[in-house]
C-alpha cells in the first residue's frame, strides 16, 4: 500500500497479509482471496485521498491494481485503516457483519468486500478493502435542502 496524498508519499509500500477468509462464489478460483496469498499473488492500494473519520479508523481512497492476475484492471477502492486495539476490533467487527449480511441475502446497498488485511511488519494495522461505491449516505443530508414526499 503507498500512500500518495496531502504530505505523505511513500518510496516504499507498506505490505499487509490476507488475514480473514473471504468466502467467494463456487466457479472462483479460491486461491486469489485465500488467506497468507503468496506473494506472486499480490494487489498494489495507491491511496490518493482520505475521504473520512469514523470510530473504526481512518476511510480512505485509493485505487486497486492486481500484480499479475491475467484480465483484471485496476479498480476504485475506499481502504479503512485501523491503528490500536479498539479500532481493530470494530473493523474485524464490521467486516464480520458484511459477511454475515451477504450471507443472509443482503446484496443491496453494501459494497463487495476485497479483503481484510493485517500489516505484515507487526501486526499494529489492519485494514479493510472494500470498492468505493460513491458518496456516503451521511453526506447526501448536507445537500438536500428539503425531502418531498
């Protein structure tokens, strides 16, 4: 992940690990969301911009391109950074909940999941992986001026 933003501009990706299953469809070749990919399965996040500030971290966007993965392009992503105990525990959290709704039959109004990812170095970061989807609903309020029903 380089971050290529306000003042920062990273030489050097830090480098995040698979941590949780993602479950994918039966015709999906489960070695690409596997947990501990190999390195020769790897995605590069330039993160461009932070887009917000919630209690489960920083959310920011970036854009996603898959390292040797015949057929794929790069894509917009939104990357949801978490630093100490509590953050981390409410991003393992939401993921688990966006899985848990998927797997009742919620498709609409939630994002596709990339991954969760721990930071390989020492474990002090994770990050949650999801494509943008555009503006958040709480932003659209601020310009609605009156609702018609």
């Amino acid at each position: 992940m380089y971050l290529q933003y306000d003042v920062y501009d990273s030489p050097v990706p830090a480098s995040f690990i698979r941590s949780l299953r993602l479950p994918m469809p039966p015709n999906c070749p489960s070695s690409l969301f596997s947990p501990r990919n190999q390195i020769h399965e790897c995605m590069t996040v330039i993160v461009t911009s932070q887009i917000g500030q919630g209690a489960t971290g920083v959310a920011l966007r970036g854009t996603l391109k898959p390292e040797n993965m015949e057929g794929a392009g790069a894509l917009d992503v939104v990357v949801k950074l978490a630093f100490d105990d509590g953050q981390r525990d409410s991003l393992k959290k939401e993921y688990k909940l966006y899985l848990l709704l998927r797997a009742k039959g919620v498709q609409q109004g939630i994002t596709p999941i990339i991954g969760f990812f721990d930071d390989d170095a020492d474990d002090s970061a994770c990050a949650l992986v999801m494509l943008y989807a555009g503006v958040p609903i709480s932003d659209l309020g601020r310009n609605l001026t009156a609702i018609e029903w």
